[in-house]
C-alpha cells in the first residue's frame, strides 16, 4: 500500500555525483591478528578489518584492510568471490556487508546476479558458497540471524530471502520473493530491523521507502511503502530505539530520521540540509548520538541525534571533512571508534577517521591502490 507518492523531477548530474565511473597489490602486512580479533569477538577494543568490492568485471573480489587497534588501515589481500562485478557503479549502500558477529561477509555479484558468503578467518577470507540472488544485478544484501536477504535492482526489480545454514550454504526461502512499488523503482538499499522483523528498502526513482513485515518463517510480507521526506533517497542507516536515519541525494541535499514502529515509517526530522551535494551513504554509531552521510561530492556531514531521534548538523557548514575528488560510501567499525569513507579520486582509496568525542573527526589518513569501478564499504 503507498502512504504517498511525490515525483520530483532529478537531475543526471546527481547521480552521477552519488556514482561517478588496475588491482590491489600483495598484501602488505599480515591479517592475522586483525582477524583474529574479529574472530574472537573482540572489536570493542581491538583490531579488526574493512573490506570493499573490486567489482571487476573480469572477477569480483574482496578487498581486506587490517584494521590496527589505532584504526588505521593496512592492504591484506584480496579473495575472489568466484562470481563477477560491473566495472562501475552500483547507485547502492550494502553492496558488501557482514554477520552480526562479524563472523561472515556477504558480497554481491551484480555483474553474475549472484551472492558469495565468507567465513572470516585469522589468515582471511574462505569462500563458502556462490548462491543465484533471485533475480537481476544485486546491489544490497543484509542479514539477521540465519537470514540473508538480497536487493535486486535489474528487470522489474524485486527482494528474495535466504536461510543460511552452518556452513555458509544459502538456500531459498519459499514465497519471500517480493516486488518493489514499479519496476523503475531505482533501489538502493536493503536492511533488516533492529529486531530482525522488519526489512526496510530505499527507492531513489520513486522517492519511496518500503517496509516488509517478516514472519517467524522468515518470509517477507506484503510490502506498504512511505513518501520519503526528501528527494531521492538513498543510503540509510538503522539505529537504537527504532531509529532510521536516511540520506536524500537530491539538490540541495538533505537528511531524514524517522522511528520504525508495527511496520509504521513515522517522520522525526525532515529534510535537514546538508548543504553539500549528493549525501548518498549514511551511519549512525552504536551509541545512538551520531550520524554520518556521505557525500558524492566530496566529503562527509556529521549529525548530532537526540534521544528522541530528532537530527541536526555539527557544522553550520555541514562539512565534517572534506574528501578530495568524492565519495562512495562510509562505514563504521564495530566499535564505532572509526568511520571509513570510499574516495573516488583518480586511484580510489579509503579514507580513515576517528571519531572524537564531540563528533568530529580526526583524519588517519587514506589507504590506496584500489581499481576503478570499486564499490560498497564494511568494517568491524
């Protein structure tokens, strides 16, 4: 059921903004320790690793990043996904994403319409399965417990869950394939609830965010769809206390928050400007006070959030930092200590914060040598 559809008539410079259009060399420093810890549960405090999507065309991978207890980043190799990317942009947020205990990675295959699942591992990353997404060009794969569910955003567009067992294998879960509001839809983003009950997913062509009840047999219900605040929304974020953080691409560029209550989108904040182009990609730490949007045209806006859910920006100039050259999407680690943004400059590179105590951030510098055409961001 549609609450309410407003057509907003968009630029093609935006999206270019939030996707503007080589390999990683040897591993530089040992993962072992880094993965180990996040093996062992331990991020709170120690190290861990961030990963990204070559999403070559040739042969999709995972690109890790040893994660220092510091944050800083170091290059620890790449593993393929067996499956394969597009070269280019993936207009998405959850192109690559990880296990609530961090113990597994689930990448997408836009270029194969397939998922790959990794268990994680103090030497890296072992592939454990390569499993049809249910549909074309899968762009956003989220998970809860032992569901997975995928954002397919080719042809006419749809959702499809998946039971994962011990060993990595997904297998279909029947009746969960589900439509979005039309075939041109646009997706971005696909994610489950804090409880798991709920998956939410922005559309961007639509300006409509959807919600999916989903039942103790883990298939998706019929989906009721909620008129974005803002225009074009794209990347969004789930938080404590029901929150949905959402960032909207369309000019001038803004943030919405709204609680997720019985399946209801109910607005907190609308329409906080970012005043810088392109917010496309968007965090909120685990504490509930901060959020972040990444911006397609360079740089990264920090939001104060209240405990009501209610936002609004850390700088009057809404430029937390600048990131020469443009982003492609951020992540927090699991600790929430740092955030990371994909850089989109000649080389492609991931740029690495801390995050202070007021919220601003500290730059750790960046970590290059990724090709063109790389895209989503995780980290634990």
């Amino acid at each position: 059921m549609t609450k309410q559809l407003t057509t907003l008539a968009l630029a093609a410079v935006l999206f270019a903004a939030c996707e503007p259009n080589g390999g990683i060399t040897e591993p530089q420093a040992s993962i072992q320790s880094a993965l180990a810890g996040q093996q062992n549960l331990d991020g709170d405090n120690g190290p861990g690793a961030v990963y990204t999507l070559t999403n070559q065309v040739a042969g999709n991978a995972v690109a890790v990043f040893a994660r220092a207890a510091d944050g800083t980043l170091t290059p620890a190799g790449t593993f393929a996904t067996s499956g394969a990317g597009t070269g280019a942009g993936l207009g998405s947020q959850g192109a690559v994403t990880l296990s609530s205990d961090g113990r597994l990675v689930f990448a997408v295959n836009a270029g194969s319409n397939d998922v790959s699942v990794f268990r994680v591992g103090p030497q890296g990353l072992s592939l454990l399965s390569r499993t049809p997404s249910g549909g074309l060009l899968p762009i956003s794969v989220t998970g809860s417990r032992d569901l997975v569910y995928v954002l397919n955003a080719g042809g006419a567009g749809n959702i499809t869950g998946f039971r994962i067992d011990n060993a990595g294998t997904l297998t279909p879960v029947a009746g969960s394939t589900k439509a979005l509001s039309s075939a041109a839809a646009g997706p971005a983003e696909i994610s489950f609830s804090a409880d798991g009950r709920q998956l939410i997913v922005s559309e961007k062509n639509t300006n409509l965010l959807d919600v999916y009840p989903v039942d103790e047999n883990g298939v998706a219900g019929e989906r009721t769809s909620f008129a974005s605040a803002g225009g074009t929304p794209f990347g969004f974020a789930v938080g404590s206390h029901n929150l949905v953080f959402v960032s909207e691409a369309a000019a001038p560029g803004s943030a919405s928050s709204y609680t997720l209550r019985s399946g209801s989108l109910q607005l907190v904040s609308g329409v906080v400007l970012t005043h810088r182009g392109a917010p496309c990609w968007a965090v909120v730490t685990n504490d509930g006070r901060f959020g972040f949007t990444g911006n397609g045209s360079g740089s990264v806006s920090g939001f104060r959030v209240a405990p009501d859910g209610s936002i609004r920006l850390l700088d009057s100039d809404a430029a937390t930092t600048i990131i020469a050259g443009g982003v492609n999407d951020i992540a927090l680690s699991g600790n929430s200590r740092y955030l990371y943004a994909l850089g989109t400059s000649s080389q492609q590179a991931i740029y690495a914060f801390r995050i202070q105590n007021d919220g601003s951030l500290k730059s750790l510098g960046p970590v290059g040598g990724l090709p063109a055409g790389t895209r989503g961001l995780a980290a634990f």
